[in-house]
C-alpha cells in the first residue's frame, strides 16, 4: 500500500515469538541515530516529513507499536498490551539493527512515555531531545482528564466505539489538526486500524494511561518523571501545538522547568499532531539543532 510522502522501506522484526514489529531505518548506517517514537492512535506516518528532511545525514529509526501502524496486530493471548511491553520490544527493536551506541530520542504523544521508560536502564545513551506533545510524567494536578480520553479508559462503551467505528484514530485525523489534512493522509493516518481486531492497540494504549499507583505503568511513570530533570545537561529542543487539548500547555510547562536549557518553538495555530500542521518551519529548525550539536562534541 501506498502512503502519500511515505516512500520508505521498513523492516520487520521480531520481538516475540511469531510477534513482528515493522521499523523504518533510512539514512546512511553510520549517522548519528534519531530514534523517532510515535503514540497513539498514529504510527511512523506521523514522522515522516522529518524523516525525509533528515536522512540525508542521520540514520532515522522509526518503529510502529505492536498493534500499530504496519506492525502485526496480536491479540490479547499472544501479546500484553502494556508500556513495559513497549519498552522491552524497543529494546529488542534496537538490538536487532545493531545500535548499542548514543541516539537523539525524539517523542510524540506517549511515545514520550515508551522513550522515556526506555531511557531509564540508561540515561547516557540520550544525548539530544527532540519533544514534540507529550508527557513524560504525571497528569498535572491542573489539568483535568479529557472526556475523550475517559471514555476510552475506563467505559466499556468507549471501547465499543473505537474498536467499532475507529472513533479514535479516524477522529484524532480532524481534531488532532488546525490545519485541515488532504484526504489522502487522513487515509493513510486510518489506513492500518480497518478492522475491529485491527484496532485492538488503539483502545489497549488508552487503557494502559496510568492516574496513580493502581495502575500498572504508574511506576515507569513516576520514575520518568523523576528522572527528566536529569537531562537537563543535554540539548533539547521543544515544539508545542498549543491547541492540543491533552498535551497542552500544562505539560509543555512542565517540560520547560524540568529542561530550562531547552530551545522551545510554540505554535498559537497549532493542534497536538504539531508535526502535520507546522512541519514546514519545524522539520528545518529541528535540522538545525541536531546540526548544531552534533554528538561527537557531546
């Protein structure tokens, strides 16, 4: 199938028995790594403007979750749908490609969890961040649950619905955006969750969201949290949709005084797939903070 701006390759590995986790690896092999993690309900589609604008020099690893993008799909029996899941297969992931060394962690959505998890076994590897709408710590006190994400959580209803009618995906494809998408990229965004067995991981990661100590990634949550003012010593760059009505301007504040080193490009027209709406300005600006602190010097 073809994917509009999306002429890429991946492979696929395989991070359980009979489980395959498709991953793009573009640019030369011996360029300093860009690991890029999406969340949910996208998958590497969601990077690929940088992809294109950075494989020239950077070698751009780009997995989709198990149960997302063009990864397989396994049910509840075959796979656990859980961050620590995501962070094991990430590991897997990078051992099969060979990359033992530093990377630059370039997050969305709960990919900021994923990569951030990932993160604690060893903090060193990262040496650049490139923060894109996420978390990496608990919901702040200020900052209400949205209904949307509520229901996909914790109502039965909710899950009727996603995994019905891909409410979720399909409906993140409009409100996810200021800038409206072309129809073929809204396809491409919906194009891999067609089915009700094919939307499993789309309800799974909302079910996963942990609030407190009750839930299973709370822990890999808290410690998260703990730890990113730990990397305050590193470059960091931060682009914000500020129209995102999850990852507002709560959690870009908590990022901003957990790294106050960090270079921050806000966006007043721009909603939480930030990527689809500005990418014209921020695919050069995150070229050239990776361009201007290159790992070497690190």
């Amino acid at each position: 199938m073809q994917f509009p701006d999306y002429p890429f390759q991946g492979r696929r590995i395989e991070v359980r028995p009979g489980v395959f986790q498709h991953v793009l690896d573009e640019g030369p092999r011996d360029g300093e790594v860009v690991l890029m993690l999406h969340g949910n309900p996208s998958w590497s589609y969601y990077w690929r403007h940088l992809v294109l604008g950075l494989r020239d020099r950077y070698r751009c690893i780009v997995p989709d979750h198990v149960g997302m993008g063009l990864s397989d799909k396994p049910d509840d029996a075959h796979y656990t749908y859980t961050l620590q899941s995501r962070i094991e297969d990430l590991d897997t992931v990078l051992d099969g490609l060979g990359i033992t060394g530093p990377v630059t962690l370039a997050v969305h959505d709960w990919g900021g969890m994923v990569g951030f998890g990932w993160a604690l076994r060893d903090p060193s590897r990262v040496r650049r961040l490139v923060i894109l709408n996420t978390a990496s710590f608990p919901l702040p006190a200020a900052k209400p649950m949205p209904w949307q994400i509520a229901l996909g959580r914790d109502w039965k209803l909710g899950e009727l619905v996603i995994r019905g009618f891909n409410a979720f995906s399909a409906g993140a494809s409009w409100i996810g955006v200021e800038r409206r998408m072309p129809r073929a990229v809204r396809r491409a965004y919906v194009a891999p969750y067609d089915s009700w067995a094919n939307r499993i991981s789309t309800v799974r990661f909302m079910q996963d969201i942990p609030l407190g100590p009750d839930d299973a990634a709370w822990p890999l949550l808290e410690a998260a949290g703990r730890a990113l003012p730990g990397y305050a010593d590193r470059p960091a760059f931060i682009g914000w949709g500020l129209k995102d009505f999850v990852f507002d301007h709560h959690f870009l504040d908590g990022f901003r005084s957990a790294l106050p080193q960090a270079e921050v490009t806000a966006f007043d027209d721009a909603g939480h797939y930030v990527l689809e709406d500005r990418h014209e300005v921020l695919v050069p600006r995150i070229r050239a903070f990776l361009d201007a602190h290159p790992l070497q010097a690190g």
